[in-house]
C-alpha cells in the first residue's frame, strides 16, 4: 500500500535537496517512476495536471497510471507557494 508524506519545516533545512536524493539515488529505476516540480505563484491547476499526466501511461479509456511493473513517486516543491497579486 502506498503512503503520502508531507515534510515540513523551515526555509534552508534541505528538505528539497534530502527529497531530490532519494528520489534520484534511493528508488530502482526498474521499480518506479519519479516526477519532480516545484510550484510558483503563477501554476495553474492545468499545468500540474499536464505534468503529472505526462508520465503516466494511458492503461484504457479515462484509466492512467505509472508505466507497468512500476510504482509513480511524485515530489511537488514549495507547495505552499502564495497567490499571484493582482
């Protein structure tokens, strides 16, 4: 069963860099598939579904996921970005 993981703390703790190691050097590559990106204060809800789609494979109609035999790791950066001013 998976699990969700949220890592909190403050600025210049290498949450970012201890992630991006595990992602890069801590998972097979013939196990799972990683999709890392960070949000800004102009990401839209469309363009993190476009990047999440894009690496995930089209299994039949309306069903995606990671490609077969493998697990999907998703690292979404600065998460709690703020709105865009106006």
């Amino acid at each position: 069963k998976g699990y969700n993981i949220l890592i909190s703390g403050p600025t210049g703790t290498a949450k970012t860099a201890s992630i991006q190691g595990m992602l890069l050097q801590g998972f097979s590559a013939d196990s799972y598939s990683t999709n890392a990106f960070a949000f800004s204060a102009q990401t839209t809800a469309n363009q993190t579904q476009d990047v999440i789609d894009g690496k995930l494979d089209k299994r039949k109609k309306g069903t995606f996921g990671p490609p077969p035999n493998k697990k999907m790791l998703v690292f979404i950066d600065d998460l709690n970005m703020p709105f865009k001013e106006e």
